[in-house]
C-alpha cells in the first residue's frame, strides 16, 4: 500500500467452532441478500491473526469468481468456486466472508452440503466428513459489499463516476482481506498457486480490468463478462478488478532478460492525453527497480496499471494509480512516488510475500527503500540522501516494527512499517558496507526460497543478510525492528580537547563516523567505547545513518 496514504492522513496518523446448522439453504437471490439500504459497523473487521485449526488442514490451489454486478444496485451475485487440498480427513471445512454477503447454497465436489455462516466465518460439514486430498468447493452468495468511508485505508467497492458520469468502480481489501467480498481463506500463509480466474459481468460499453490476462470478452443481452485469469501465486486481496469506461493504450516492454512483456494502461477516455507520459515513467521506473531487485516477475503476464477513483495499491499485474497526472522534479526528471511505489511492490508484497501481517514491514519498508534508490538513480546522492532524511524524520516509534508472529494487519499497520522499515534497510546498508548489500537485497527478491509460493519472515531475511556479511545481525534486528529503542550515545570531555564517546544501550559492535576538528573519522563502537581527541566536540553519525540520541555531558 502507498506509504503517502499515511502522510495523506495527515502526518497526525493514526474457535472455537460454532454450532453447526444441519440445514441445506436452498438458492434464492432475493431472499438472502440485504437490501441496498442495509449498513453495518465493520471496522473491527481485519485480516490475519491466528490461523484456525481447521483452516490450517486447507491448503488453497486455486479461485474462480464468477460475479454479475448490478451498478444501479451497488450490488452483484455469482458463485465462487474454492479448489483446496485438505492435508487430513475433516468434519468441517471454514471459509472467511464477512458477514453482510450471504450464501445461499454450498457444493463440495458436487454435492450440496449443509453449511453455516456466523462471525464473518462459514462452516461447511458433512455427515461422512470430507477427505483427505482435492476438494472443490462451490459457494453461490452476493449482496452488497462494504462501501469504503475511506478508500483505499478502508476496504471495499468504491463506487463512483468519472467527468463525463460514466461508472467507475475499484475494489481495494487489502487490510480487511479477500472475504470483504469473496469467500476464501483469509491469511496470508496461503496463496491459491495455481492462480485464479475471474469472470466479471457488466453492463456492455464500460471494461473490467484485473489480474493476469484477459481470456476473452462475451457479450449477450447488453451484457459483456470479462474473463481474467492469472497462474501465478497471487495473494487474496490482489484478486480485485476495477470497472470503468477505459481505453486500453499498450506497448511491448522488453525486461532485463530479454522477454518482451506487454505494457498496458487502463486509462480512463477522458485521460488518455496523459497515457503515453505513464508509460513512459513505468518503462523508466521498470528499469531502476530490475536494476536492484532483478527481473519484473511477472514476465509470463503483463505489465498493468489501471486508473481508480482513489489512492494507488500494489495489485499484481494491475497496480491501481490515481494522482492527477501530477508529477515532481527530481534531477530534473518526472517522477511519482504514487506510482513508483505501488510499482516497487510487484517486487516487495507480491514476488517477496510475508507470511504472516506481523512482517508486513519487509514489504512496505522495503518498497519505501526502493523510492530512496529512485531518488538516487534520477537525482544522485543529494536526492538520496534528502528522501532517506525524510523517512528519519517521519519514524514515530510509537511502538514496534515487529510485535510478535501471528498478529493481524491492523494491529501491525502504522506509518513505521513504511519510514521505520525503510531507515532500518538504510542503516543495514551502512552496517554491512554495499559490496555485501546490494547482491544480498537482490538476492532476497530472486531466490526461489524467498519468493513466489515460498513467504518469507523477519528471521529468514536477518539470516539471510547474516550469512552474507558474516555477522551475526540478529541483535541489530532485534533492537531496531522489535523494540522502539534508539541508540544513545554519550558525549564526554575527559580531558583538554579529549572526548570519550559511548553507547548507553550497546548491543554489538557497530562501524560509527564522527566529525573531529580535522575532519570525519571512522571507528567501530566497541562496549567500551570510543576515544578521540578533537578541538571541538565530536558530532556522531553525522550523515545520519542511524536513529539515534546524543548526549552531551
């Protein structure tokens, strides 16, 4: 998600099993569906946390939703088809949808099952159990989906209209999850890997953009139904679409290993003057980002944008955009942190995935990182060093990075995880030099083990960057990332123009720069400290590589 949403804001920032109903519901739109005026207080709802029991048995391969949305209505109705592997017999398969959709009726493998839907939650059961190995399950529901206060920091259909007063829709769920409008299993340790496939039914005239490849268009009846579909691994709130009256303004992008990937921009007609101008900074801003964390990955698909009525979002192969056209200068070329960053997370969130909310910084800091490496490559070390100033100084500290394991994406999702996250990365670079740096980030966004179908924690990536520098990085981790400490140094004169300068709260030795009356210096804190002769008081870490506090006494 964009790091300017919690700047946007304002820099004020912010089972037990149930009884189940041993009853079959058998299908009736217009009686299970809340009426358009109906509302309720979501706010509590959040994705992640502890995965249930039952639903660590599930091990999700693939979604299909096939939905037909009623504009006029703020509504839609369809079925989704959820293919899992159980990995041991079960009484009960659990799927996640928030409470204001209902189901009207359940297949597994065919065969309509009794099913219970209660606290966001659906409990499916049968009287012989189900198997071990593939299931399919088939679950037809609508109604009106939650409609966002404000998008995108809320999920749900953000309904509106362009200039011109055609309709003009965007999902966006990444905090609340998938199940603010379709049933699946909501965590984030569990990716559909074969993919899915969407079948979006609108009104003929406006286009559905989504994830993957669109199939095929059908119309019938003044009906038009998109069929996207992706193969790849693709996290549940990343399997949204958008409608709109768009044009579609494409051109070939050829990645840095040579595979032509197709570039397209689903751009409102009324804004297709600035559609060239996009493309351009994404084929720009493509080649900075494979430059440090390697290939696009997803060279098999495409390259997509999609104008929304709202703040961008990091959507796999169709990040969402909306600024206004409006760019700023850096070393005299354009550029959008808007895009920028919601483009860096086809990297960091989609390629490199937390396995659970608790991490969420891996993905937010480091895309955040990833605007500070823009900086340099457009405007040099000044521009740099200038976007890394301001992370420092929007860093709250409010509470940790890192809170523990299992925790959900709100309790997890402050502005730390973007400014925080990003500094952190900063200061590794200093700690470990960039000869170490640079190869061990890229590796971390290359490497199967860490990418794709395989989620990556806190510990995966200190180990990682540990094994590269050969230091043991765990206690840098730990003091940065799960405490809300900062270094505190002391400055003491000992002696005419003799200083002595410590660390209060030392927990490794760490290289540090100070400025002495005859220029920098470089030496590693040890527990002991540092002794420097100077005929004025030495500044510590000058250039700002580290949170910190300094004392003089």
């Amino acid at each position: 998600m964009k790091q300017n949403k919690i700047q946007e804001n304002g820099m004020n920032i912010y089972m037990q099993k149930k009884g189940i109903a041993l009853m079959i519901f058998c299908f009736n739109i217009l009686s299970v569906y809340p009426s358009i005026g109906q509302t309720s207080n979501l706010s509590y709802v959040t994705s992640g946390g502890v995965l249930n029991p039952i639903q660590a048995n599930m091990d999700i391969r693939h979604y299909t939703l096939a939905l037909d949305v009623d504009i006029p209505a703020r509504s839609f109705k369809g079925t989704v088809t959820v293919d899992m592997i159980l990995g041991q017999n079960a009484d009960t398969i659990l799927l996640d949808l928030v409470h204001t959709l209902k189901v009207g009726r359940i297949k597994v493998n065919d065969k309509m099952v009794a099913f219970s839907q209660t606290d966001d939650k659906i409990f499916i059961t049968s009287e012989k159990g189900f198997s071990k190995g593939r299931q399919k399950v088939a679950i037809d529901y609508g109604g009106v989906p939650p409609v966002p206060v404000r998008a995108p920091w809320d999920g749900g259909f953000n309904w509106s209209t362009d200039r011109n007063g055609n309709p003009w829709m965007a999902i966006n769920c990444q905090s609340e999850g998938g199940k603010f409008y379709f049933p699946c299993k909501d965590h984030p340790s569990d990716e559909p890997n074969e993919g899915a496939d969407l079948f979006i039914t609108i009104p003929k005239g406006l286009v559905v953009a989504g994830p993957g490849l669109l199939q095929e268009v059908t119309t019938r009846k003044q009906r038009s139904t998109y069929h996207w579909k992706t193969n790849y691994t693709i996290s549940n709130y990343c399997i949204v679409f958008n409608i709109g009256k768009y044009k579609v303004v494409s051109r070939k992008y050829t990645t840095t290993n040579g595979n032509v990937v197709p570039m397209q921009f689903y751009v409102l007609e009324e804004d297709t003057a600035h559609a060239e101008k996009v493309l351009d900074t994404k084929a720009r801003d493509t080649r900075i980002l494979e430059k440090y964390f390697g290939e696009y990955p997803w060279v098999k698909e495409k390259i997509g944008i999609a104008e929304v009525p709202n703040s961008g979002m990091e959507h796999q192969t169709m990040i969402t955009f909306n600024n206004g056209f409006k760019y700023v200068k850096i070393g005299g070329h354009d550029y959008s942190d808007n895009l920028f960053h919601e483009y860096a997370h086809e990297w960091w969130a989609n390629k490199v995935t937390n396995k659970d909310w608790a991490h969420m910084w891996i993905q937010e800091g480091i895309a955040t990182y990833a605007e500070a490496l823009a900086h340099f490559e457009l405007g040099g070390l000044e521009a740099y060093d200038e976007n890394i100033g301001q992370h420092r100084r929007y860093v709250t500290n409010k509470k940790a990075v890192v809170q523990g394991e299992q925790v959900t994406e709100k309790a997890t999702y402050t502005r730390d995880i973007y400014f925080k996250g990003s500094f952190f990365i900063h200061s590794l670079r200093y700690l470990i030099g960039d000869s170490i740096f640079f190869p061990t980030l890229k590796k971390l966004a290359t490497d199967p083990k860490y990418t794709y179908d395989n989620f990556v924690t806190t510990t995966d990536v200190e180990q990682l960057f540990s094994s590269a520098s050969g230091k043991d990085l765990k206690p840098f981790f730990d003091f940065f990332l799960r405490t809300t400490e900062v270094l505190e140094f002391t400055v003491k004169e000992i002696d005419h123009h003799k200083y002595h300068v410590s660390l209060v709260n030392y927990f490794m030795p760490l290289p540090l720069e100070l400025n002495t009356d005859k220029g920098p210096i470089n030496m590693i804190m040890s527990k002991e400290g540092i002794r420097v002769e100077s005929n004025t008081p030495p500044i510590v870490d000058p250039k700002g590589y580290y949170l910190k506090k300094v004392t003089q006494l």
